[in-house]
C-alpha cells in the first residue's frame, strides 16, 4: 500500500514519535492493517495526529479500509521488554 510506505517515511523524521509499525492482520473477519503506536509524551501524539501527513492518511482510510478504521487506545501497565519505561 503506497499510502503506508509515504506515511512511514513522514514518521521516520518526527521527534518524539517512539514506534510506529505497519502490520498485515489476519483474523475470522478478514484481514486488515493495524498500526502500532508509541510517542514519547502527549504533545508528541499530539503533534503527529496533528501532522498535514497523518490527516490526508485519515481522510482516505475509510477508502483503503473498505470501512471506517477502529481505534483502540493501549495503556502500558508495566515494564515491558523494548518498550522504554
């Protein structure tokens, strides 16, 4: 997905964004892309869901997606092995 390799490379020069992984999933409902997020505090989140890049994604996902894209917001509890807590 060409909309995939441009937004990584957007987000391979922004400060503060931490992780930021495509992933193929496959699943009984079908299959589908899921992005793994991880900023460094909430002003860098911010600054990316803010980004002229990451808001031209958006407006197309509900296209790429076949429909509208599901959010679901992880919360570290503890340390985890490469996660910088």
């Amino acid at each position: 997905m060409e909309e995939v390799q441009s937004m990584a490379e957007v987000v391979n020069r922004e400060r503060g964004t931490l992780v930021y992984a495509f992933h193929k999933v496959s699943s009984e409902r079908g299959e589908g892309v899921a992005v793994y997020e991880l900023y460094e505090n909430a002003d860098a989140q911010r600054i990316h869901g803010e980004s002229d890049a990451i808001n031209a994604l958006r407006g197309r996902l509900p296209e790429l997606l076949g429909a509208p894209p599901e959010r679901y917001q992880l919360i570290p509890v503890t340390g985890a092995k490469g996660l910088p807590f």
